[in-house]
C-alpha cells in the first residue's frame, strides 16, 4: 500500500465512514447495536465515546490513537480491499483494516462470537 494511500486513510474522518458501516451491515439485516458491539470489542469506544469521535470529525489517527486496541485484533485475518490485513505494514492502515473486515465479516453474517475472535 502507497505511503499516500496510509496519508489519507489517516487524515479521513471516522464520521465520514460510519454512515457507510452503518447502512452496509443494515443492508444485510444486522443492527447498529451489533455494529457497536464489534467496533466496542475492537477499540474500546462504548456507544457515547463513537459519538463524540463522530460530532467532533476525528481523524481515523486520532481515532485509534486513543483506541484501547483489543489484544485478540491480530487474530483478524483475510482480505479486506485488495490486501490480507495481517501483512500491512502501516500500524494505523492496518488498524483500519482491521474494522472494515470486522464490519464485513457483520454484514456478511458471520455469528458474533466468530467476529469478536472468542470461539
């Protein structure tokens, strides 16, 4: 992945990619509290701490600068956008790569305790 690509996957808002989180997993009959669940076990943001990153237009870097990052994340593997997300080398891109398959994995109905690397 191109060192611009990292730039603006850093400099992009959190609140510009959750609508699209958001209306991905509903698509497929899955709720925003199951979405919150799994953005919850990953970066340890309850429901009020994602919407203050939303109203306040957190940058993904800040974002998972204050991330407390679940242990179990390196357990996230596959392809997500082209790129198995445990050979990405930028911390910050694979971090963000390591939502997006999360929710992918949400929308495609994947059970949760599969999702949340607990069995």
């Amino acid at each position: 992945m191109s060192n611009t690509s990292d730039e603006r996957i850093a400099r992009m808002t959190f609140a510009s990619v959750y609508p699209h989180y958001v209306s991905k997993v509903q698509k497929k009959g899955r709720s925003v509290e199951e979405l919150h669940e799994v953005i919850e076990w990953l970066t340890g943001f309850n429901e009020r701490e994602l919407k203050d990153h939303i109203a306040q237009g957190t940058t993904f870097e800040q974002f998972f600068h204050k991330a407390r990052l679940n242990p179990n994340a390196r357990l996230i593997t596959g392809v997500i956008c082209g790129h198995r997300v445990e050979e990405i080398e930028n911390p910050l891109t694979q971090k963000v790569r390591y939502l997006d398959k999360l929710v992918d994995e949400l929308a495609k109905g994947k059970k949760m305790e599969k999702i949340l690397r607990s069995g």
